[in-house]
C-alpha cells in the first residue's frame, strides 16, 4: 500500500513532494502543521503508511508530531526532511524503531532516491 502524509509547511515544497509522488502512483496526503495533519489521521478511514515530516511547523513542531503520532498508529512509518542544517534526532525519536534514522535535508535533489529509500523502509519494517 502506497500511501504517504507530507507535512510541510511550505507551498512550493510540499507541492514538489506531492507532484512527484502522485506521478508515482502513491496515495497522498497532506497538511501544513502537526495539528492539522493529527486531524486528518483521526479523520480518514484509509491507513496511511509513511509520514514525511517537517521539523520547523507552525504551532508543535515535526518531533512534538511524530511523538504523538506514534502513540495514535500502530505501523505508520516516520521520515524526516528538514531545512535545518545541524538537525539531530532526539534520542527517544531514534530509539523509536518506526522513525528512519536516516533524515533528509531540504531541499531533496533526487525524489527517487528517496522513494527508494522509503520503498526500503517499507520492506524492512513489514511483517
């Protein structure tokens, strides 16, 4: 199941990420702060796979999110893409086996690669 939640907060960025991703055929979500995107996962019956998630958000930033995510889902999956260049995982994130240890820096030149690298995660975290 191809479904991913974009968290951002930036227009052009989101939309880049949107774009590509319809093109390739994932189902795709999307909100502008933690607070709309927990709305939406409380809202819709479809179980959305992967968030890519901004750090710096209006409101609760992406780590506030991801915490609180991860108590509401079960297999939702956690990556991150940030503008923030001395960005590091807080430890309770890392330890956190659902969150990429890998984080990507904004802005992401080559989408495939990180689709394959969610494809990956993907793979690696399925029963």
């Amino acid at each position: 199941m191809k479904t991913i939640l974009i968290i951002e907060d930036n227009h052009e960025v989101r939309q880049r990420f949107i774009d590509f991703f319809e093109d390739n055929s994932w189902s795709v979500y999307q909100a502008t702060s933690t607070e709309e995107a927990l709305e939406l996962l409380e809202s819709t019956q479809e179980v959305i796979r992967i968030s890519l998630v901004d750090i710096r958000l209006p409101g609760k930033d992406g780590n506030t999110y991801i915490r609180e995510a991860l108590q509401e889902t079960r297999d939702m999956l956690f990556v991150i893409c940030t503008g923030m260049p001395s960005y590091q995982l807080p430890l309770d994130l890392f330890e956190a086996a659902r969150v990429s240890k890998r984080f990507y820096k904004k802005p992401v030149n080559d989408l495939n690669i990180l689709e394959a690298d969610l494809y990956s995660l993907i793979k690696s975290k399925s029963v």
